[in-house]
C-alpha cells in the first residue's frame, strides 16, 4: 500500500482470465490453482498507457496471486486519482491484497486532495479477527523532582528537621551483617530515608505528581520565524485553492493555479525566513553564549537544528513483549563457563575503608539534571545531603565493600531505547540507555578512582594505553 509510481491501463488485468477453462484441465499439473475471475478494474483516465513500473506491478499480482483494490473495490468503484501533479493527475497509489483477503476488504476510499502533499490519502478498511495477546506489564516509572532554587532550600531545611536525624541516627547506629540480606536491607533502609523526603517535599510545595522522566515528544510546528500575515494570508489562499481541487473534477487550469500559488508561498517563506535570520544577528549571540554559557547555546543550537523536524519518540512503534525479548536475549548472557584470574584476597590499597573524603570527591564530579532510577534519588539530592546523610552513605558502601556483594536493587535498571537509524520497527535499529541507581554510580565511581590512582602509581598500564583515561586524547598517538 502506497506510492508504487506506476500507471496501468484499465484494460490489462491482474489475473489469469483463462486457466479455469475445462480446455486446461488435462494439461495442467493437479496442483495447479487457477485464479478466480475478478471485477475488471475502472479508471477515470481512460487514455493512460501501462508503463514499466505497471507492467511489473501487474507482474507481480499474477505470481503472487494478489490483487489491486484500485478501481474496484466499494469506496472507489470508479478509480479516482490519487495524484495531482502540474502536468495532470493518474492513479499511482495503490492498495494490493491478496486474493484470499479479499473476502476481508469492507472498503477502500481515496481521500480528498490537500496542501500538504501532491498525493491523495489512500484508506482500506479490513474485517479481521485479532487474538488478544497480554502484554507484560514492567514496573511504572519512577517519578522525580524538578529541581530549582527554592526545591533545594527546602530539601535542605528538611535534611536538619529531627525526624530526618532520627532516621539517619537509627541507620548509623544499627548493626548490619556483611552478607546478602544485610545488604539489601542497609540498601533499603537508605533509599527509603531519601523517598520520604521526597513525598514531604512534594506535598509541602504542592509538586506535581506527574512522571518528570516521561517521554518528550514535541509536536511538529510551523518555524514562526519570518511567518508574519503576509505568508499567513498566501498560505489561506494555497489551502482554499487545495479545497477546490477535491471538490469536482481537477482539470488542468486548477492545477496550474494550485502550483503556481504554492511556489509563491515557498519562495515567500524561504526568503522572510532568511531575512529574520538576518536580522536577529543569531552568530554574534551564539558566539557569546559559547563561552559564557555553554547550556544556553547548545539548547539554543538544537532549537534551530530540530525546528522543522519531528523528534518524537520512536520506540513506541515496537510493543513491549517485543522489546522485552530482545534485550532479555542481548544482555541476559550466559557466563558460566567463564573463568576470571581477578585475585580474591584482601589488597592493602585497594580494599581499605571507604572514608567521607573520597565521597565527596565523587560527588562533586556528578552532573545535574539527570534522569533517576528506581530509587528516585538524583545527584542534586546527594549533593545538598547533609553530614550525618553523607555517614550513613558511607557506611552503606563500607558493609556493601566488606561483603563484596551488589544489592539486588542496584542491579534493576530501566532501558531507554535509543533510535539510531533504519527501520524504526527493528529493535536492533536501538541503542539501549540504562537509567539505574545513582547510589550506586556513586559507589562504582569510587571504585573507580581507587583503580586508576593505583594503576598510575604503579605504572601498570604502558604510555600508549590511553583508552578512557584522564587528560589522553586520540591524536596523542600521531
């Protein structure tokens, strides 16, 4: 279904007319299907020739036992044009089934030609019996805040209250045992300090309970830039002179009219645009807010560079089963047969106390206005805690280093896909982004920071590994 850019003759069918005769029967194999006689096809235009493209479409009617709905079908008995050109108008969109869905087809209609495109809308209508298969249903999406000046000074008026001391003073003083229960408890008893916050929160500034992480999409609008009245009033005229054409018959004075107006509309356009671009002087503006603020002039960037485009999100064109299989058969991998030579005994430099400084390093290097994970716990929240929340992180990692066990919460996160480029059907077409726990990016950070101080201490990586290591760059090896 679609713009196939062919043109067939009314007269040359899409079927076999002869194979059913009785004539036939001794030659043709048993198996042989011979194919039903249909309705001929009618078309408006009476004097178009079947070009190449027609005679391949009818091609491949016949071999594939498929049939054209143009011409033929209740909605569309006469074959009305699905394309107005300046040079004429022809059927080149067509609907093709086949030959057993065509007990299915209730209708098919052409719609009535537009401004937005020289092509007619082409609709079928089939009478189909689905099986409903349930979905699996994944865990709702957290809700986080959004975070400003006055979010931050109540969030940290509320780190002082004494209910919030009391919690954090109950969780320094409890006894935990370094093993898997221990763990997840200590996990648990943390997170839920930080969401309680978060609830007081939203009901003290009456916040909005709605998803912040929801999917953005922004609905496709007209660039308002250099639109005044004057392109207004010409694009009034293009839309009644469109109206014209689906109503009575389109001869060819209509259709010059038509894309003659429309040509003039576009040139307007294109020229009040680059005059308002003109005007405004956006490089020297740009040019400013590169150095002095880079957010403002990257958001400034994407403004112009996404104006005419629909950035919606694709990945709803996939169900969710769907989505589920593929990245359960991707990342679930069996290692089992692996074997790792890490050493498994206590090192001095590495496996030492985690201490308040290097937690405060790691959370100065966290960026804002991030996505959270489950958790619902953001890196502003861990950078405006108060001491006694920063002990209470750091005796989680303290119990979480000793047992040398992952909590179980930390290991869930969510998959943002990611459309890359291709089919936006084919999941393989995505570039899957974990949103997980900031806890314990926070953790795995100082891990980190411990290896690499030590692998450079101890000059254990070579002068030309430079791979993801601080103050390295490609071109350092030419």
């Amino acid at each position: 279904m679609g713009d196939l850019n062919a043109h067939i003759n009314e007269n040359d069918l899409d079927f076999i007319s002869s194979d059913h005769v009785k004539s036939l029967q001794d030659i043709l194999p048993n198996s042989y299907l011979a194919d039903n006689v249909q309705y001929r096809r009618y078309c408006t235009k009476k004097n178009i020739k079947t070009d190449e493209y027609g005679k391949r479409v009818l091609e491949l009617c016949i071999s594939s036992r498929s049939r054209i709905l143009n011409g033929r079908t209740l909605g569309d008995t006469l074959g009305k044009p699905t394309s107005h050109q300046y040079n004429g108008s022809a059927v080149v969109d067509y609907c093709i089934v086949s030959n057993n869905m065509l007990k299915n087809v209730c209708f098919f209609t052409v719609k009535d030609f537009t401004v937005h495109s020289d092509h007619c809308p082409i609709n079928v209508c089939l009478s189909l019996n689905f099986s409903q298969v349930q979905q699996k249903v994944g865990r709702p999406i957290p809700k986080g805040l959004h975070w400003n000046n006055e979010v931050q000074k109540c969030y940290t008026e509320m780190m002082l209250s004494k209910e919030v001391e009391s919690n954090v003073k109950s969780f320094l003083s409890k006894d935990r045992v370094p093993q898997r229960n221990g763990v997840d408890e200590a996990t648990e008893d943390l997170t839920d300090i930080f969401n309680n916050i978060v609830d007081k929160l939203r009901s003290q500034l009456n916040l909005p309970k709605g998803n912040r992480f929801k999917s953005k999409k922004r609905k496709r609008k007209k660039s308002s830039l250099g639109f005044d009245s004057e392109c207004e009033s010409m694009y009034r005229n293009l839309i009644q002179s469109s109206r014209s054409l689906s109503k009575g018959s389109v001869n060819e004075e209509k259709l010059k009219n038509y894309y003659g107006l429309k040509k003039q509309f576009k040139k307007i356009v294109r020229k009040k645009k680059h005059d308002s671009i003109k005007q405004r002087c956006l490089i020297y503006s740009l040019l400013e807010l590169e150095d002095k603020n880079p957010k403002a002039y990257w958001d400034t960037i994407n403004k112009f560079k996404y104006s005419d485009k629909d950035i919606s999100d694709q990945s709803s064109n996939i169900p969710s089963d769907e989505w589920y299989n593929y990245f359960n058969k991707l990342l679930n991998v069996d290692c089992s047969n692996e074997q790792d030579d890490f050493p498994t005994g206590f090192n001095v430099f590495l496996d030492y106390d985690i201490h308040m400084q290097e937690v405060l390093k790691a959370i100065k290097s966290l960026k804002n206005n991030t996505s959270v994970g489950f958790d619902c716990i953001s890196n502003e929240m861990l950078k405006h805690s108060s001491v006694n929340m920063l002990n209470c992180i750091c005796k989680l990692f303290n119990i979480i280093l000793k047992s040398t066990l992952f909590p179980s919460s930390w290991t869930e996160s969510m998959i943002k896909p990611l459309f890359k480029s291709g089919d936006v059907r084919d999941p393989s077409n995505y570039r899957g982004i974990a949103i997980s726990s900031y806890l314990s990016k926070l953790f795995v950070k100082i891990l980190c920071n411990r290896l690499d101080f030590f692998v450079t201490e101890n000059n254990i990586l070579c002068q030309n590994q430079i791979g993801f290591r601080k103050a390295n760059r490609t071109i350092d090896h030419v």
